[in-house]
C-alpha cells in the first residue's frame, strides 16, 4: 500500500517538474490517493493517543504531522500533504525492517528449537517429539542433528556448534561426561546423552524468554524522546502562529509546521536500543532492556564475585611441597592420589583429577577406610599412609614438625585449603588446592581500569583468599567474609561513593546484590536460574571478556542517542530558519525534513554492525 501511495505521489509530482496541468487521464489529483492511504493511518494514531494516553503525552509527533497535512490541503497544497503522509510511512517501515534486523538472533533462535529426537529405550531407537522427551531420558544425536535438550553426554565424542548459546566461533570437542545445550549443532560424531533440562527449562528456551523480555522493555531515554516530541507539537504551533501574524503568509506558517515535525527524535533512540541489543545477542550477550544499556554507560564501578565469576568454581592443585628428605614433588603427589583414589571427598577427588591430567602414576590402595571430617588411610605399597588434616594425623600418632606447621601457615594465608601426607607415622608434605582463576580475568580487570572503571571483589570467602585472587588480577578493592545481605550492603556503599555500580556474579546468593546494583550481569551458563532472572544482562558462554565489551556498547548507544536527538533538532531549526526565509515551501520543507528523518534512522541503524567486540 505503501508502495501504490508513492506511484501516485510520483505522478502528482510530474506536473510540478514539467509545469503541467495534471495527469490528463485521472479526474482528480493523484495526490489524494497518497493522502488517503498514508495519511488516514496517521491520523487514526494521532485520535488514538489524544484519547488514550495520558496527560502531555496525548499530543504526539503523529498530531504535529496530522495538522500540517491539514494545512496544507486547506491551502491546495495536496502534493505537501501527500509527502508529509508518505516519507512518514516511509521512515515507519524503514523503523520496522532494522527493528527486525535487529531481531533475527531472536528469530534464528526461535528456528533452532528442535522439534524431534531419538530416544533410545529398551534396546530399540525411536523418533519422538521434543514435547515427549523427560528428564532422564536418553537420547541419540547424529553428525548434522541438532541437539534436542540438554544434557550430559554418557557415550561417544563429538564436536559441537555452541555459537548460538555463546558466542564461540569454533566448535567445542565433547566427550563422556561433558554437558551440551538444547539447539547446538552436533558436527562430527554420533553421541548419546542424558537429558538433564527439558522443555521451557533447557537453556535455548530461557535465552528466547531473555531476548523476548529484552524487546520489550523500553529505555528511559526513549521515553525522554517521546516527551520531547510531545512538547514540541506547541512549540511548534506556537512558532507557525506567530510567523503568520508576522508575515500574514499562511504558506510561511504550514511549511513551519510540516519541517517541525519530530519524527527523526522519535524513530533514531528505539532503532539505536534495538540495533545494540541485537548485536549483543549475536556476541551470547542478552541486554533485558534499553534502559540496562543506558545504565551501563554511566557506571563506574564493577562489582565481581569471585567463586564462579573471577574463578572456574572448581578445585585444582596450586602447591606440591615435599617435607622429606626422600620425597619429590611427583611422589608425593603419586602417593596422594593413591590413596584418595576411593575418596569421595572434593579435595581427594581434586587430587585425583590433577595425577591423572599430569600423567601422575598410581597404587591400588588395600585397606582403604574414611575419617569424616579429617580425612582417609589406607595402605599403599606396605606403607601406611594418612591424606588429611591436621586432627587427623595426631589421632593417628603422625608428628608434625616446624616446616609442616609452616606451609600450613602460608597456604592458610593465600585462602587455599590444604592436605597433610604422612607415611608411617611421619608427614612427608602439604599439597595446596585453591579455586582456578579464569585465565581471562586479569585481561577484563585490565581492560576495564583502562576506561577509568574501578573494580571490586565481594566475596564470602576467606581474608587471604580475597586478597590472594585481587593481587594476581589487579583489583582495586577487596570486601571478604561477606553474607548475602553484606554484599547488599557494600554494593549501596559503592553507590554513594558516585558513579553507576555494575555487579557481576553466578550464585542464587548473588541475586540480592544483582538487584540493588544500577546494572546486573549473571552468568548464564552455569550461573543459577534465580541469578539470571535477576540480572539486567546475562553471558550465555560465561565469558566474562564480554563486560569490557558491554561497556563499550552502552557508550556507542548512548552517544548515538544524543547525536540522533542533536542531528534532528538541527534539521528542524535549519529548516524553520529557511521556512521564515521564503527558501521553503510546504513541499520542499517536507522533502528536506524526511530526507533528514531517515538520515538520522539511518545513522542508528548502523550500531548493529559496528566493530565494538
């Protein structure tokens, strides 16, 4: 329709280029036809807002521009009339189709959810429907398919297409063990797979629930423009009415009125919001809202838990302190492992995992037994061997000398925890275990100070620990030892310091900081269900490289706001000036002024594809 009403702009304009009377084989002008189709819409909007909306917002950009379409047909003016309408459907389609561009990591997800799977049971593979698979069940994905649930894989290797939950551009190796997401791509092998979250709680159904929240929220600085523009519409009225008692030229008054429309305010800050939101989810960032984006511009400060956030949340082996004489580094361990081999403790198991990664070789232990809460024995190659705590070798007669006590000391100073070895009744070293710091957070704290940002730890852990962790990744402060309700605290604290305060964190305890922060980020791969519905902004890959990446885009999207809203007002008041001047008429006016409408569009449009990662 759009499309018909400028053909028949087009042959109205034809007479006005060739000094013509009129299209000879149509009875009325051509121009009426444009009116009709673009300008009636128009006008059911702007009734519709002057009946509905409340307060100053009934007088809206759609009445400025029903007016000027008015006056220009009471002065015979039907071209002008005709242009306003259809550049104003123009520039609404031109809002639509980068709105939706911006949508498409929504619709490529919403494409994604499968549809059917295999379910192997008793023997036999049958197809089924993705509404019918239960947690628990076990399913077959082939080389090609996509995955249906999520789950732990229990059989075969794979490589796996994950880009669209995080934003990795090569496939991910997989194996036994490992867990997948519902809507990857199995590339290579064939794999069987227990599903762990179906239905609407599988991870791509969330990530839709996220990116369909985030479009419909609005930001505060879009509602700044809509009231804008409904203060314009006087002014605008005002100024039209003084020029024609200045001048007594009514053509000087609607050309005023047709250039003053404010559509260019109003179309530029939604195309920025969702262009920038569309390019984040495309990164495996999902931004909830427009105003999330235009609060993560003014922070300051970064908050970061630590467990899960700075650290893999996993244990590892940091220190191999041999105390004797006859024992290395590679022994000690060897014997560590040995005899938490059965343990099901998380240290013995940290352990354990840490000989066999490093090609560490083990001893079947005999006569394995279990200490709760101090640690094991058994008997290792004749030895006697305890891997334990400090209780537990004095229990067990194992002496500890000064060197013992001494790097228990230290590692107790580093936050770490720590295993006692001793070997027929004398302590032979100390392994240290700590969390494994993410090898990215050094990098992102680095890169965040570099744009003036200050971060903070909040953690519930130890002093040392804290302090440990924020030297080797360059934090500016540390609060330790704190509850739920202290980071609660210390985030308000941060607060009144000045400057917007962001919070980074992955626990259902984090959730009560993420909510009092300006603006949230959770970590929504491993992070919990409660701490991503209560963050502003959720990283589907855990990729904490993203923050100083989210950053830079809310600064784009706010810059571009402002320079859309400056660009339009400095279209409008050229084009009043040039009104007054006689150098544009109602036709011309409403051609420069569009012109200028879907320049600005334009100019916000491209934040989707602006190099910012």
């Amino acid at each position: 329709m759009t499309a018909v009403a400028g053909v028949f702009l087009l042959l109205d304009l034809i007479p006005h280029l060739t000094g013509g009377e009129g299209i000879a084989f149509l009875p009325f002008d051509p121009a009426w036809v444009t009116v009709v189709i673009s300008g009636i819409p128009l006008l059911y909007l702007a009734l519709w807002r002057v009946v509905h909306n409340p307060g100053i917002s009934k007088i809206s950009s759609a009445l400025l521009i029903s007016i000027a379409m008015f006056a220009a047909i009471a002065i015979g003016d039907l071209f002008a009339a005709g242009e306003v309408a259809f550049i104003m459907a123009i520039g609404a389609l031109l809002e639509d189709a980068t709105v939706n561009r911006a949508k498409k990591g929504l619709h490529k997800l919403i494409r994604l959810a499968p549809v059917r799977g295999r379910r192997l049971r008793e023997g036999r593979e049958e197809q089924i429907s993705a509404e019918e698979i239960r947690k628990g069940d076990i399913l077959r994905v082939l080389p090609g398919e996509t995955i249906p649930v999520d789950g732990r894989i229990v059989s075969g290797e794979t490589s796996v297409d994950q880009s669209v939950m995080t934003g990795e551009s090569l496939p991910v190796d997989k194996g036994v063990g490992d867990q997948v997401f519902c809507g990857t791509l199995n590339c290579f092998g064939a794999v069987d797979l227990e599903a762990t979250k179906v239905g609407e709680d599988s991870s791509l159904q969330k990530l839709i629930r996220l990116v369909r929240e985030a479009e419909e929220k609005q930001a505060p600085m879009q509602r700044i423009a809509d009231r804008w523009a409904s203060w314009l519409v006087p002014v605008a009225l005002a100024i039209a009415l003084a020029a024609y008692l200045a001048t007594g030229n009514i053509v000087t008054a609607v050309t005023i009125l047709v250039v003053f429309c404010p559509c260019a305010l109003v179309l530029a800050t939604p195309t920025a919001i969702m262009a920038a939101i569309g390019q984040a989810t495309r990164q495996g960032v999902i931004i909830k809202s427009g105003e999330a984006l235009e609060r993560m511009a003014s922070v300051r400060t970064v908050a970061f838990d630590k467990t899960g956030t700075l650290t893999q949340g996993r244990l590892t082996v940091s220190d191999v302190l041999p105390l004797a004489a006859d024992m290395t580094g590679e022994a000690l361990l060897s014997l560590a492992a040995s005899v938490e081999a059965r343990s099901e403790h998380p240290l013995g198991r940290a352990v354990v995992a840490w000989a066999k990664e490093n090609g560490i070789s083990r001893t079947e232990p005999e006569a394995f037994r279990m200490a709760a809460g101090k640690g094991v024995a058994a008997e290792v190659a004749g030895h006697t061997v305890l891997c334990g705590n400090e209780k537990l070798l004095s229990e067990e007669g194992g002496a500890l000398d000064n060197g013992a006590l001494e790097a228990l000391a230290g590692l107790r100073e580093q936050g770490k925890a720590s295993l006692l070895v001793a070997r027929d009744g004398q302590c032979v070293g100390v392994i240290g275990l700590s969390d494994t710091l993410r090898p990215e957070a050094v990098g992102v704290v680095a890169r965040l100070r570099a744009m003036s940002v200050r971060t903070v730890l909040l953690t519930g852990d130890s002093e040392g620990a804290a302090q440990d962790l924020a030297r080797r990744t360059g934090m500016d402060q540390v609060r330790a030892r704190l509850l739920p309700e202290d980071k609660v605290a210390c985030i308000g604290a941060l607060r009144q310091e000045g400057g917007g305060v962001c919070m980074v964190g992955d626990g259902v305890n984090d959730a009560p900081a993420l909510k009092a922060a300006d603006v949230s980020i959770a970590m929504g791969g491993m992070g919990s269900d409660i701490a991503v519905d209560a963050a502003d902004i959720a990283l589907m890959g855990d990729d904490i490289t993203k923050i100083p990446y989210i950053k830079r885009l809310a600064n784009a999207t706010v810059r571009t706001i402002k320079a859309g809203i400056a660009m339009s007002m400095t279209i409008n008041f050229a084009a009043i000036v040039l009104s007054l001047m006689g150098v544009l008429t109602p036709t011309t006016g409403a051609l420069v002024h569009n012109a200028g409408s879907c320049f600005v569009v334009l100019f916000a449009a491209l934040l989707y594809d602006r190099k910012l990662a």
